[in-house]
C-alpha cells in the first residue's frame, strides 16, 4: 500500500464545508474520549474496543437525535464513523505500547478528519476532479496520476490549503507506469533548458523567448519614462501610465508561461522515466556568476527540481540528486578523462585523451546517468534498489510511503 496526496482548489463554500466537518470530526472523537475517561474510573470490565462500539451506539441512537445536536446530522455520518476508528486505534496502540493514553483534541490541532465508502472500494479516474464519498466531487490543483481504488480519504487543511489523501493499493497500480525505467541523466543548462542522457532535449518554449524579447524591446523604447516621483512633485503622464500597465502585462504573461511550461516537462519527465538522476543545484553559486544568473532566474531551476521531488511521489519515480563537485561537465563520458579546463563557451566538448567529441550538454547528462552511488547526495521518491523490471509490480510497493 502507499499513499497519494493531492491539494484540493476549493471555493469559500468548500472551504466552510472542510471546515465544519473537520470539527465535527474533533467534536466527536472528543466526546467519546470523555465518556471513555468516565466509564475508565469506574472501573467498568471489558476490552475498550467494545466499550467504543458501546459509546458509538449511544451517540447515534440518543446524542445525535436531541435537538442540540441538530448540526450533527447535517453533516457526513462517515465522518463520526471513523472519529471512533480513530479512537479505538489510539486506545489500541497505547494498549500495545506505542503510544501514551488518548488525548483531547483541541482547535488548535490540525484540522483534518476521515471519510470512507460505506460500500466498499471506489474507482478513481485520472483527470482534475475526485469524486469523495459522501460529501461531493471537488476539484483539484493536479491530476490524479492514474486510475485507481480506494476506499477510505483523509482531509487535512496545512496552512492555507487543503490536501486530500488516500491509499492505493500497490498490486492494483497499472503494471507500466513508466516506459522507460533504466536511469536518465538531466542536464539543466542556459541554452538548452535540459538535455537528457538519451539524447533527448527540452527547449525553453518559443513563445516565451519571443515574449522575452518583445519585454526588453518595450523597455528599451521606453528607457527614460518615469512613473512620477512624489517627493519632487512630479506626475506621472498617461503615456507612463499605459507603459508601466504594459509592462506589468507583460511581466505576468512571462510568469505564467514559464509556469506552464515548469509544470508540463516535469509531468512528463515524471511519467516517462522511472529512475532520474540530476545534479544538485548551487543555485547561489550559479546565481553569482552574471552570465548565467538570468537565464537561470528566468528559467526556474529551482522550480523544477521542487516540483519533480514533489511529482516523484505521485509517478513513483526515483530521483538521485548528484553531488554538485561531481565534474559531470568536465569529465569525458566516453574515457573518464577529467579536462581541467572548460569554459561556458566551448558547446562541443572534445577528449585530449581519446578525441572524443561530443555535444557538451549530452556529455554531462551522460556523465550524470553514469554517476556512482559514491556521488549521490539524496535519494527522492522511490528508492529501492529492486525496481528492475516493469512487469514485477511488487516492487512498486517495496519502498515509497509505506503505509
Ligand atoms: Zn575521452
């Protein structure tokens, strides 16, 4: 079994819905805690499994139905259901001694409550809605990865946003989830956004070069206008007024483009290859070198590692981060001669020692697929070293979230 955790794009109404049942969910477990303290001090026999069911019975058949606890029955019965299944765990994990005695949940906890299906597994279809057991579709942020089952969904709200969880079971995952599992190197670069070890390359998106250049074409025609200046009395004209407005047009134009594209190849970098490996980025060392700190800035980097970490779960990838010392560029993937010297301009890297001659980006990417265990800093996502074979699914389940 592993879990999925999606963020939910909920409206206010949503929000409240969330909300409501989440403290339903605290209210519920709460009461029955307290009743259990009570029967507890008087010493009352029985295994506190039975008592729950006993205390959940009174709750639906006496608690629920007087009028103060109207609200109650507004709300998802499934709810309340597992509040006590939460409460029999903790009693029972502290019988077991892994846990202290159950305690009272307070509003200052997190807000998150349970719901499951009543008649058994649900099926979950990829695409941008879920479907939750008794409380309604909702949207979400990104996709469901793959259709599957499951049966029981964990609501929790971290900060402002809400996420929903649920377990898939491993031997139902479709068998090829990746077509390529042997590992790929990827080589992040100014001219090239990513060059894969197979050859393969990612350009950053044309439209965006070209909306670049139209950003610095109006900048540059409009180089000496002012957005007026309070502290000498100036006012800004109308013709500054409509540029400035442009230009912030603009400048948001850029920004969504580039996420678009951030999202699109990590998605599909995610879902193509199974076993990814990258060079940890020295964002502020790269950063201090002028050249490459706007191309770098522009390009989102960093953005696209925090996103193929965060997809590696959800596409079960395993990604291994490269030491940033390691010379991918420098060394010859074809001899493992180490050059001392490459400069940025040098796109062809040739071999002094064996005439290799390669395109410098595919050198690297090449030198990262090849990277020793020695040199890996981080292992993401998946890490099991028995993900061989596509067909073998169980190997899917022998690492990740286990749960
Ligand atoms: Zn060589």
């Amino acid at each position: 079994m592993f879990s999925l955790k999606l963020e939910l794009k909920l409206n206010n109404k949503e929000k409240t819905k969330m909300a409501q049942h989440a403290g339903f969910s605290r209210f519920v477990y709460n009461y029955g805690l307290a009743l259990m303290r009570m029967i507890d001090h008087q010493e009352i026999k029985g295994s506190s499994s039975k008592k729950i069911d006993t205390i959940k019975k009174v709750f639906t058949n006496y608690t629920k139905k007087q009028p103060d606890f109207n609200w109650c029955n507004k709300l998802s019965s499934r709810v309340y259901q597992n509040s006590f299944g939460d409460l029999k765990t903790a009693y029972s994990r502290h019988f077991q001694g892994l846990g202290g005695l159950p305690v009272f949940k307070s509003k200052k906890d997190k807000l998150s409550f349970t719901v499951d299906s009543s008649n058994g597994k649900v099926l979950l279809e990829t695409g941008k809605t879920i479907k939750v057991p008794t409380l309604g579709t909702f949207r979400l942020k990104e996709a469901i990865p793959f259709s599957c089952i499951s049966q029981t969904f964990t609501i929790c709200k971290s900060g402002d946003r809400w996420f929903i969880s649920f377990c898939v079971d491993a031997q139902r995952l479709p068998p090829r989830i990746h077509p390529i599992i042997e590992p790929i190197g990827i080589d992040l670069g100014c001219k090239i956004f990513a060059t894969l070890s197979d050859g393969n390359v990612i350009e950053s998106p044309r439209p965006y070069k070209k909306a670049k250049t139209k950003l610095g074409m109006t900048q540059y025609h409009n180089r000496n206008k002012q957005l007026g200046n309070g502290k000498q009395g100036i006012k800004a004209s109308n013709n500054a007024k409509k540029y400035y407005h442009k230009i912030r047009k603009q400048h948001h134009q850029i920004a969504c483009q580039r996420k678009d594209f951030l999202q699109q190849t990590t998605t599909k970098l995610c879902k193509t290859y199974a076993h990814i490996k990258i060079e940890s980025l020295n964002v502020k060392g790269m950063m201090a070198n002028h050249k490459l700190a706007a191309s770098i800035a522009d390009l989102g980097m960093y953005e696209f590692k925090r996103q193929l970490t965060y997809k590696a779960e959800w596409y079960a990838n395993r990604i291994d981060v490269i030491n940033q010392w390691y010379p991918s560029s420098k060394k010859c993937s074809n001899c493992g001669h180490k050059k001392e010297k490459l400069s940025l301009s040098d796109r062809l890297y040739v071999c002094g020692e064996c005439g290799f001659e390669i395109n410098r980006d595919l050198n690297a990417s090449i030198n990262l697929e090849q990277a020793p265990e020695s040199v890996i800093v981080e292992k993401i996502g998946w890490v099991t070293s028995e993900l061989t074979s596509v067909d073998s699914v169980s190997a899917f389940g022998a690492g990740g979230s286990r749960k």
